[in-house]
C-alpha cells in the first residue's frame, strides 16, 4: 500500500477526535463530518492534547501536520479518502445505513474501517455492496496515545484489505492486534466487561467505593498489567514452576462462588446516582482538562519508559521512531546550509525535568546538549551504523553557563557551531535558545574519537573527517561566541 | 504503635519472599519459617531482586538493612515477632491450624496477618482464642514492590488492629487499602478473576491465544490502569460529560450477551496444555529471571514517574521517602565530620542513564552533581523549608571533567568540596567516584543566592552564611583539587 495521504473521519467524539489528532500529526490530511456544534472544540482540544503528549513523547522530528477541514455531508469528506474511518455511537443499524452512504461515495478500493468497540464486522457488512472492503478497527482512548487497534475482519474482509489496514495503523504508530475469531466485543473490551460488571456490583453492594477499585487496581496489579499483561504476570507468579504449577495452585479458585456470574445489576438511578457521586467525590478536584493531562503525562512517560527498556508499548514507539527518522534521513549533507550554526535539537520542558526551583534543573540543559551532539554526530556521518562498526566520540570536557531560567512546557532549541577539528579531538560550542529568542545557556564541549573495542582514542574515519572540515571552512567565518574559552571563577 | 522492629514471615513462597524482601530493606529483623528445601534460594533472590529495584527507585537513603534468620520451627519463628505475617498456601485447615500454632507461641498484643487472596478473616478466625489480633493483609506480587495490601478485619478484630496493621504497612511503604465488607477475595481478586475467566474462555475457543491476551492488555487499557483504575478511566471516557454520560451510553451494552457468565472452563489437560504452551512460545526467550528483572525495571520506571507526577503510587513513594528522610536528618549539623570532603550521594546507574555508547551519558553525570549540590544545599540549610521561604541557590555556570566511563548497575558516590564563599557567591567541587575508587569526574560550580521572588540576586540568611562558612574554614585545609579553574582547550 502507497502511503495513506487523506482519509476520513465520520464522528467527531472522543474516540473520533482522537483518531483524528493521531492521523493529522502523522502527517495525514483529514476531513472530518459530525453534525454535531461541539465536534470542531472537541477535535481542537484533542489535537492540542495530542501536540503536548507528542512533544513530550518523540524524540524523532514528526512529519508536517496535516491539514484539517470539517465538511458537510459524509459525501464531501469521503470524497478523495483512501481510507474511511467510522466513529458515531454504538447503533448498527445507524453504522449500517452509514456504510451504505460511503460506499456510494467512495473509491471502489478506499478501505472502511469501523470503531466499533463490539458489534460484529459481519453484522456491519449485511447491506454492503463491496462488503470486502470493511474491517474493524477498534482503538483505545486516547486514541492518540494507545497504540493498541484490535482488527477484526468479517466473513466477507478480504484477505488484502487486513493486509494494507494493518500496514496503514502500523504507519501512524500503532499495535495492530489482529483477532483469530470474529465474536462480540472481541479481547479487551470483553475482558473490560467482565471487570466493569464485577466492580458494579461492589458499589452497589457497598463493598468498595469507584475510589476504593481505583485504588485497588492502580496500587496493584494494573502497574503490572500496564506492561505485562494476564498470562505472563501469572507465569512469574507461579514461581520458578510457571504456568503449569500456577493453574495446578489457582485454577480451583475459579470454583469458588467468589464472582457474581448470572446477574447484571439493574441501572437503577439510585445505582446511577451512586457511581456518579462517588466518582465526584474521587475525582472532581480536577477538571476534566486536569485530568486528561494528567493521564496523558503518566502515559507518556511509560511509554517512554518501556522504550527505554525496550518492552510492550515502548518498543512500538522506537519502531515508529525509526520509520520517521529514516524518512528525515532524506536530507543530503551536501544539501545541508552550514553558513550559520546548525539547529539540532528542539523540545518542550516536560515537568519532570523542572526542579524545586520552579524551573528546568541545571542537569537538563547539559541533556538538551547531548541530545544536540548527538545529532551533530549524525549529521557528520558518526551516527548508529558508524558505532555499531566500532568507533565513537566520547565527551571529556564540558563548560556550561547557565544564562536563564525555563519553565515547564516552553520550548528550547539548540544550535551547534564546530570550533575546532584536529585528527581525534573536535570542539563544539551549543547555545541553548529559548522560543522567545532569549539565550538560556551556552555549552562548550570537547570531545574525543574512540575505539569502542579498546576504549582508547583513535583516528575518525576519512568521511568524518572530512565532513568536519568543510563545515568548519564555513563555522570559522561566524562570529566568536562570547565565553568560549572561560573557565570558572574569572567573573563574579 | 512504636515502630515495629522484629516481624515473623511463615511460609517463604514467591509471597512469603516478597514480603521478607520489603521487611528486611526497610530495616526490620525478619525470622522466617519454612519446611521446604527451597525456602532459602528462593528468599537470597527475592532479596537481591529487590535491592536491585531499590536502588534505582529511591533517592531516599534506605536504612541498615535487617537482620534475617531461618528457624527451624513455627514457635522459634515468633518468639520476639510484634507482627507475625501467614504466607502459607490457600488452605482453610491448614491455615487455622497455624494460626492456633502462632497463637500460643506469641505475645497476646501480636498482630498475626494473612496473605490469603480470598478466604474470610472470620474463617480465619474460627479457631482463634484471641481472633481479635488477626487480619486479612493480601499483598500482591511482586511484594517488594506493588504497594497494594488489602487489610480485611473478620467479624471479631479489634478496631486497634485495623489501625496498627494500617500504621505498620505505611511504615514499610505500602498503600493499605482497608476494605469495608468482609467479602471472599476482597476487591481485587474478584476484579482479576472476572477477567482471568474470561481470558480462558478465550484460550479455550481459539478466538486468541496468550500472547494476543496479553497484547490486548498492556498495548492498551493496561496503561490506563497503571495510573487511574476503572471509573476514573471511564469518567474521562464519557467526555466533559462525565460519568452518568459514560454509563448511559455504554450501561445498555451490559445486557448484551458479550461474557461468558455462567459457566467455568473445565481444566481439561488439553487446556492446561493449550495454555501452557501458548505461555511457552510467548514467553519462554526469556529466563524466568530475565523476565522478573525486566518486570522489576518496568515497576520501578513507572513509579518513578509516578513520582515525578506526584500521582497514584509515586505518592505512596513520596511520602515513604519523606518518612526516611526525616529519620535521617537527625544527624545534626554540629555533629558531621567537615575534615574531610562531604559524602553527598551515591546511587546506582540505572539502565536508562546509559546511551548508544554503553557508558552512563554525560548528562546524568551533570544529574549525579545536581543531586550532590541539593544535598550539600540541605547540609548548610538551604532546605525546603528555606526555598518556601522564598530563596535558593541557582547554579550559574559548571564545568566537568569527564575522565572515566561508568556502566549500568555499577554503583557510584559524590564527594562534595566547598571552594569559595563570598555574600551571594559559592563555589563548590563536586569529585564523582566508581564504587571501586576510580575518579570517573570532576565537576566545578558556581551558585549564585536568589530571591525567588524577584529572581534576583541576594544576600542569604546568617545561619547559611554560618555554615558555609564554617565549612570552608575546614575544607580551605584540604588539598587544591585537580582540575580546578581549568578552561577547555588549554590541554589535549
């Protein structure tokens, strides 16, 4: 499949305006149809929602965002679509008669996909003339953050169209799951289900409050299953033994009269009234805004933990890093403009880097300087193949001024001028800028070429060397940056 | 209740070693019971899992560590326990029997615990002759590090109990939940059951297998959980709207026939098989060591980050930290040993300090003298305290050496010499060692005194300037460190 450029989005709610956000920053034009006034507030906040997580999120550049425009008919936005996304509320016979519209309106090949959280793609192909071209889609809210898609293809899905929608959802950073079996409510919403019914009965029971199960799952085994799920948390439970001995000890429990299997609680509107109040009471100290936030910042940084470690979540991310990284590769050195210093890191203060002084800790700039020296490194040709073939530049020295103060959520950005090459060493002077303009600090470093195999110095490669050099030809002409050369205790 | 000192652990499974791990690390002589062969491996491992979590997780200084010792009988066990802790496998019988066991062999005012997943307090209790000293506290696995414990009184503990066990759990870091009816398997057994049912079911039927599970899980709500649990998860689901939105418009698909409610797939050996393999071919790339310490390290980053977003479990952190910092202030300013450089941190690298080069990254040697210059900061009594009071010391300009490479899991301490101090002025020398006595860096600083107010600079209190100052009247004695005053490029 070419690289999806438009697509639609029929529904603008919480889950539509997530797709959206997710579609439009990966560089994908949207239009959207939702008849209703608060679509277009509601996918703005998404996107600006989406913008501050991703800021905080890639360290890969992202691709231009893509355009955006709210239409008025389904016929409009699915005009030049090649992929159609379907998010209006749980109704089948409402996403029927939807689908039937956007085949008239459609490409023969432009690929359907539906949100739904539970009815099945079969159901939703009945009246379809091209029902081939249909699969599910089911996400996760907030869209733009869980990359996890739960694909479900119809009797009548072709084969191919499972094949480009999972290519498509991989593209925009996603964990396409694809299921075995077509049955209602698919995996996770049916292990969701089983949950919500279980802890509705305890609050109408009185056992637990909406605050006590929160606290019960996210104290406990929701930290768990946040990157190892069901099987493989049981498996370590089981001890050494595994997963035989863990049935052998746990499996009889299930036995035990411990759940409410047969009955569903009646939504009474004292049962309503309850949940409602006590979820007020657990969480209406924030605002809605408040708390998406703060949802969004915790998820960040687990995924950013997980690719860190290389796991779950986290390894989907590095892999989409990757993907837009080789994309932006595309820029030749010989295209390169080295006649100012380069710009090679740009970020937004994310709040765990603000310390007690209310702003960016001192050992943050030293970072958003490493970040800029790697880059630099790339740009000269020391970048992840080089070392992988055994050479590196290891920093030995390092002078910074600390200028002024930033605070959380402005953006930075560092440029790089090369002072100095001569065989092993290369001096390089980083000023940090603030969005504003105002210079924030300044970063001299020395650095040193090494044999990562005998952790000595060593001669760079010719490539390097060479690309060094013309950039200083041009670097040595700029002006000579105020500090270089200080050292600690000669001002004050 | 006076801080609790000797605690008994009966039975050292996976459970029983958590529990002896978290005792042990946070100061408290553990004598544990248990017949098997095993016991002891298994209880080193816990242990050494632990301390490897521990040290990236706290920045707090732990304390000593407890005393451990194995008995060879349940009364030796809990001769001196102020709390006796059952951790002995899910049999009613057995379980009443050893409580009839400890009972007679302790203190009357000894807080006996159980770690049962499910069986009623008031079960427990049937046999008692002082029933009013046990309690339900289920822990969740991994002990050492999810602060979940369930506290569930029977029908006959003694409300002081309840509050004891509640003040003993937090003293060792843990989030007591105290549930309020007595119910068999509490609140989060029969949230996991629900699904642990339901995930069988879907084993069993072909419509997924482990791994797809597990995907299903930690790509998606898996990450909500971590942070915010169901309703609160669900109270953003349903927009600005809320809650009652939320249950109107996902309520109804409750009566849907999505579960399997009635029935319980039969532990046929073909499905013990089936499961059992699935969880082979997922899993089994990784040794069941490697697949804790990969689970530990995933724990322990979102804890952290937790902590950095001061929500859920990184409170419960927060405040177990706070706890022991206070313990550790008692060291008086007059009391330290200013003859010498000042020890101001020690840690061990963790693996996301570490870069493409394999070595600790140069910013987070920056982060290791950041953290030194906070400690050396509280020494003089530039504290919280003083910074609410409206004032603090910015670093103005830094310049570090790096002289030596250092590897993950490798420890490394701070020495910190103070070199100048002049009103507003203070420079200070930070040295950063390997744990086997190389000089991995220098580090040079100035700080400047702020207002915090006017972010200008000023004077600071007499007291700091006292201390300061009497510092330097010791550390002036001591030998002109290496390095200092140097500017980049006037060697190589």
């Amino acid at each position: 499949m070419d690289r999806v450029k438009n697509v639609a989005v029929i529904g603008a709610g919480v889950i539509g305006g997530g797709w959206i956000a997710r579609l439009v920053l990966n560089g994908i034009n949207v239009e959207v149809y939702d008849h209703s006034e608060s679509a277009q507030t509601n996918v703005d906040k998404s996107i600006s929602n989406a913008k501050r997580a991703y800021e905080q999120l890639f360290s890969a550049e992202l691709p231009d965002i893509g355009s955006l425009s709210f239409c008025s008919s389904v016929e409009e936005a699915c005009r030049i679509a090649e992929v159609v996304i379907e998010a209006i509320p749980e109704s089948l016979e409402s996403k029927q008669s939807l689908f039937s519209e956007i085949e008239s309106n459609t490409h023969k090949d432009t690929i359907i996909t539906s949100s739904t959280s539970g009815i099945l793609p079969s159901d939703l192909q009945l009246k379809m003339k091209r029902p081939g071209r249909l699969i599910v889609a089911h996400p996760f809210n907030p869209v733009y953050l869980l990359p996890l898609v739960e694909l479900v293809a119809g009797k009548k899905t072709d084969k191919l169209v499972v094949d480009r929608s999972t290519e498509f959802f991989k593209s925009i950073g996603m964990f396409p799951l694809t299921v075995n079996k077509e049955i209602p409510a698919f995996i996770a919403d049916r292990l969701l289900e089983s949950v919500w019914r279980e802890a509705l009965w305890l609050v109408n029971d009185n056992v637990a409050t909406t605050q006590q199960i929160d606290d019960a799952i996210r104290f406990g085994f929701g930290l768990r299953w946040a990157q190892m799920g069901l099987f493989e948390t049981y498996r370590l439970a089981g001890g050494e033994a595994g997963m035989r001995h863990f049935i052998s000890q746990f499996g009889p429990c299930l036995e035990w009269p411990w759940t409410h299997l047969v009955d569903v609680p009646e939504f009474t509107e004292e049962l309503v009234n309850k949940i409602a109040s006590q979820s007020d009471e657990q969480s209406s100290m924030y605002s809605f805004d408040e708390l998406v936030r703060k949802r969004d910042d915790n998820l960040v940084d687990f995924i950013s933990s997980l690719k860190d470690n290389n796991w779950g979540a986290g390894t989907t991310l590095k892999e989409h890093e990757k993907r837009l990284t080789e994309k932006a590769k595309s820029v030749l050195f010989e295209d390169r403009d080295f006649t100012k210093a380069i710009q090679t890191y740009s970020n937004t203060v994310p709040q765990k880097w603000v310390d007690y002084n209310g702003h960016m800790n001192e050992s943050r700039y030293l970072e958003c300087f490493s970040w800029a020296t790697d880059n630099f490194m790339q740009i000269i040709g020391a970048d992840s193949e080089y070392i992988k073939s055994g050479s590196s530049f290891f920093t030995v020295e390092t002078h910074i001024r600390h200028l002024d103060e930033v605070h959380v959520r402005e953006c930075v950005n560092v440029t790089t001028q090369l002072i100095s090459v001569s065989g092993k060493k290369m001096q390089i002077f980083h000023r940090l800028f603030h969005e504003d303009g105002r210079l924030l600090a300044t970063g001299e470093h020395m650095l040193l070429h090494v044999n990562l195999t005998t952790r000595s110095t060593s001669e760079p490669s010719k490539v390097i060397t060479y690309r060094a050099e013309s950039i200083l030809d041009l670097h040595r002409m700029l002006p000579h940056p105020e500090g270089l050369g200080r050292s600690i205790g000669n001002k004050y």
